[in-house]
C-alpha cells in the first residue's frame, strides 16, 4: 500500500490518501475520519522530515510505499 500526502496549507492542512488532516485549535493534528496505521506513521514521518524543517521553504507531494 503506498500513502500520498499533499499540502493543501503549509503547516496547517493536508491530505494524506484523500483524507483531510489539519492542526486543531490545540496545535494537534486532526483528521474527520480513521487513518490506518500505515498513514498515521507516514504522515508522522512526513511532519518530521518536511513540516518540521525549516530547511523546506515550500512543502511538497510525498508517496510513502511499504514493502
């Protein structure tokens, strides 16, 4: 299974495999529906490589595949 995520605004809302996630009014990220654990842990490796780097001046369309 591979995960897409896509920027939708930087630092604030994203998609990961079409499902919407985004920083709540706590500053925790949210999604409406159920993430599987493949796409909780990718979009948590994406937030630490990319969301947290201040090295990205612009976020990017990232696919994770599994193995």
């Amino acid at each position: 299974m591979s995960v897409t995520i896509q920027p939708i605004t930087d630092h604030e809302v994203y998609t990961v495999n079409g499902k919407t996630v985004y920083k709540n009014t706590i500053s925790e990220w949210t999604c409406n529906c159920e993430m599987t654990t493949t796409e909780k842990n990718a979009f948590k490796n994406y937030e630490k490589a990319v969301i947290n780097n201040p090295a990205f001046k612009k976020h990017t369309k990232s696919t994770y595949k599994t193995k």
